[in-house]
C-alpha cells in the first residue's frame, strides 16, 4: 500500500511539476521542496531537541506561533524550525517571526526521496503538523528518522471523512503513524477516531490561533498608523482579507458614509497583495482618493489599500469597526475572531462556510452578519452614531475570544508525555 503511494506520488508530481514552478505561491526554494539544503539554510545543531513545525501558509504559521514561548518553556535549549508551503508563509517567517524561531525551510514534496533527505538534515525529535497537513511519506520518515509526530489544531471536515477513508484503504493510515493529535473541538476528535486515531492518543486542546488573538497596543502601532496615513483618533473602517467583486460594494458603503462621517476612513486589506492595483483603479473610478501603504500613502487618501504581508493582525488595533472578507463571495469565509480578539466590533457576509465554529460563537458577542452591501450600510451608521455602542461591542468581542484561548500550554504539556523527564533523551 505504502509502495502504491510512493508510486503516485512521484507520477503526480512529474505532471503537476510545471504548475509548481510557474505558480506564484510555490515558485521558490525549489531546492529546499526537494529536500536539499545550501550552507546556512539550517541552524547548527545545539544540545537541546529539534522541534520541526509545520503550517501551510502565513496565516497557518500565525496560528502555531503562540506555541513557541510555551515549547520553549518546556523544552529548554530546543530549536524551533519552521517549514512552509507558500513564498508568504516564508517570506511571514523570515520576517515578522524570526526574532522568535531558530529555522525556516521550504516543506518538501511529499515524496519519497525528498523527505527523507529534509529528515536527515533536520533531524527533528517532534514534527508537529499542523491542521489537515497529513503528508503520509513525510509522517513515514519522521518516524524512521526517531522523531515523534503530533497533529496540532486538528480538524477533519465531515464532508470529506469518506474520502479520507477511501484514501487510507489504498495507502494505508498514516495516522497510525501519529503520536498524538491534539484536536480543536470534541466533533472533531470523534472524527479522527473514527478514521482509525488510537482513542489513547486523540485529545481536545482548542485553538491556537486564538491565543493569539487578543492583544493591546504595541510600540509599532503608531509606525503603521503612520504608515497607513492616518490620524490620531481618526474613525476607522479596516476591511481585512477582501476577494475579488466585495471592493465594489465595499466603496459603493464606504461613499454612503462619508456623506454624514467626512472623516472616516476606509483600510481595505485584499486576501491577495498582488490585487492591489485593481483595487486602487477601482476607488479612484468611485471618486475616491487612495494611496498604498507600501508607499506610506503621501496621498493621505480616503482609502488605503494595505499591500503588505504580516500587519492586518497589528491594523485591526487601529480599527474602529471590522469587516471581514471573503464572506460576500463564496470563499466561504476568513478569520472573524482575530479583530474580536482585538477587541473591535465585527462585521462578515452570509458566506461563511468554512467558519461556522466562529460565527456561532461571536454572532451576538461582539460580531454581526449582514445578507448584503445595504444591511452593511444600515449597521455600520448605527454603529458610527454611538461610540458607546461600538465600545461595548469591541469589549463584549474581546471577551469572547479570551474566554477560549488556552490551547498552546495545553499543546506543549501534551508534548511533553512523549518523553520520559519532559524532553526528548540527549542523541
């Protein structure tokens, strides 16, 4: 079964090739992707243990970084690599996180050849995967490297839990494999169970994304204010992790309120850096001022596109109301709790799918779901005409999000029990 997937893996890879070097995620460090590291890719390796975390994206990383102080705290003298999938989720590490990590590599490919080569390099007591990232050739040499695996945030849809199976009766299942899976919620540690998880090793932790989400102010705060073009004690509108045809109707809002608030101003954070230019053609057929804030919005515009990776976390702080993304399209959604988490009122459309866990925890705590661009309207002028309000919901928002953070102590206590004494033995 195994030999079937090495098999495929490579025939996948041989087609898809083309498609990899060409696509604007994954087009670079194609060395590391297979497994081959240059002089200084890697961190020489100390007396404590290698902790190897993995996250597709920057988003993903984002989530795991509140892990850190924690495994650190547990695991004394350890070295944290990261790896990822995406140029952001690299580009994330090298920048925003490298004060904090000891390492950042390329994933690679999940073949044979490859993964054993990034696991003899790195040679890692703990691979911690992260969400769905169930590489079965990558989870294999891990294994025969000496390494534990554990699954942190895990989730498994209940929409593809038939195709999971269908898949581990052909390849076999790599979650056998595992040493524990420290999943986000009860439903879904019965569904890794019911995959084939030993019970023993399947436990409920939470979230860790969410620890990361409340926060107050920071020095930087005032550098990106600054950078963004914007006032002290300006109104704020921060549209945060937009998809192509929701700018439209967001300006269409954003001109309906300037009529009664000449001073609001309108931040619109795309999913996607490289649309900024689109965006900003779109304002200004609108009548609208904008500037970027890459060139640190001389324009002083009415609306700033943030065309940078890595500040929508620190831009919410200066919002005075949120709206999220991805959510009048059917993107199904983007992350709703991370401006709760800073304690702002928060606003997302019907399409919300892939974050329902989310809305039905802050929708009437801090958060509002609106059908289309007029209730948008309507909630955002009752809001804007009470201050009061808006800071009761920014509060009661905050709270929410406060009330299940907790997930990476949990996570790096868990870890723990993997080793006698706490900590991998000395290689």
């Amino acid at each position: 079964m195994r030999l079937l997937y090495i098999l495929a893996t490579y025939v996948l890879f041989a087609l898809l090739f083309p498609v990899l070097l060409l696509h604007r995620k994954t087009r670079h460090g194609l060395k590391e992707r297979l497994g081959f590291y240059g002089p200084g890719s890697l961190p020489t390796r100390g007396d404590g243990p290698v902790l190897w975390l993995h996250g597709a994206s920057a988003g993903d990383l984002l989530a795991l970084s509140p892990m850190f102080g924690p495994l650190r705290a547990r695991f004394p003298g350890c070295q944290l690599i990261l790896s990822t999938m995406t140029d952001s989720g690299y580009a994330m590490a090298k920048g925003r996180l490298a004060k904090d990590i000891d390492g950042v590599v390329y994933v690679p490919y999940d073949l044979w050849g490859a993964t054993r080569r990034a696991v003899k390099a790195i040679r890692p007591d703990v691979l911690v995967l992260e969400y769905t990232e169930i590489w079965p050739n990558l989870i294999r040499a891990a294994k025969r490297g000496g390494a534990r695996v554990v699954m942190t945030n895990g989730r498994f849809s209940p929409k593809n839990l038939e195709k999971y199976r269908r898949l581990f009766k052909l390849i076999g299942n790599p979650l056998h494999d595992l040493d524990l899976l420290l999943m986000r919620q009860d439903e879904e540690a019965e569904r890794a169970k019911s995959l084939g998880a030993h019970p023993e090793w399947v436990k409920v932790t939470g979230n860790t994304k969410f620890d990361s989400l409340a926060g107050g102010p920071a020095r930087e705060d005032e550098t990106l204010r600054s950078a963004l073009g914007l006032e002290p004690g300006a109104r704020v509108w921060i549209a945060g992790s937009t998809h192509e045809g929701e700018e439209e109707v967001l300006l269409g809002v954003y001109r309906r309120l300037l009529e009664q608030w000449p001073d609001l101003r309108l931040v619109i954070a795309p999913r996607y850096v490289d649309r900024a230019a689109r965006i900003v053609a779109v304002a200004q057929e609108q009548g609208l001022t904008v500037g970027l804030r890459s060139k640190g919005n001389p324009e002083r515009g009415q609306v700033v596109v943030l065309d940078t990776i890595g500040e929508l976390s620190r831009a919410y702080r200066l919002a005075t109301v949120v709206f999220v993304g991805g959510s009048f399209t059917k993107r199904g959604g983007q992350n709703i709790l991370e401006p709760a988490g800073q304690g702002k009122p928060v606003l997302y459309g019907p399409h919300m799918d892939n974050f329902r866990d989310s809305v039905e925890l802050l929708t009437g705590h801090g958060g509002v779901q609106v059908r289309d661009g007029e209730a948008l309207y309507a909630t955002l002028a009752e809001w804007l005409a009470s201050p009061e309000k808006l800071a009761s919901l920014g509060a009661q928002a905050q709270v929410t999000v406060q009330r299940i953070s907790g997930a990476s102590e949990r996570n790096a206590e868990a870890m723990t029990t993997l080793f006698p004494h706490g900590r991998p033995d000395p290689r």
